[in-house]
C-alpha cells in the first residue's frame, strides 16, 4: 500500500490498508470526508458517512451509466470494472444485480 495515498486522499478500498485498525479506518474515513468521497469499500462492504449537505452535483444521475457497465460486462471482467469505478451505491446494487444473473440465486 501507497502510504502517500491514504494520508494525501484516503483509499477508495480500505481492504488495501496493511494494518486496519479503529485510527486507520477513521483516518481514512476522514480523508474522503473532506474530499466529498462519501463512499468507501472495506472489500465487498460499501460504507456511507453522511455529508450533511447536498451531493447532486458530485452524484448526478448520468452517473448511474457508468455503473451499468458493471452488469454489461462479462462474467470474467465485471469484478474489475467495479474496481476502477469510484465506491458507489450503485456499483453495490449492480453488483448484487450480477451476482444474482450469473447464479440465478434470488
């Protein structure tokens, strides 16, 4: 792990943090706190801290494209294309939405 990263912007996955701790996982929270990062993974959980103000214009609607690329994508690659997009709730209901047509378990 890019230690640079995590104190500049924080991490966008803290499953990448070595040692991850209660001071590392506020640390990192607050890092995209204050950044607008709102959302953050620890590996398949997606963790919201709440910006008391409005997001629209960091969030649009259009946004929502992006994360259907998740659904379109192949079975081999939708886990990578999830990656490269930023923490989302709709990469999480995406997600789920693929994991359920691929085993068709509901």
């Amino acid at each position: 792990m890019d230690w640079s990263d995590m104190a500049d912007k924080g991490l966008k996955d803290m499953i990448d943090i070595d040692e991850l701790n209660h001071a590392t996982v506020l640390w990192n929270l607050y890092k995209r706190y204050v950044t607008d990062d709102i959302y953050t993974y620890v590996g398949p959980t997606l963790l919201a801290v709440n910006p008391f103000k409005s997001m629209k214009d960091k969030y649009p609607p259009e946004c929502i494209n992006d994360y259907k690329k998740i659904i379109e994508a192949d079975s081999n690659t939708y886990l990578d294309v999830m990656r490269a997009l930023p923490p989302h709730a709709y990469a999480i209901s995406s997600y789920a939405h693929k994991q359920m047509t691929e085993t068709k378990v509901r």
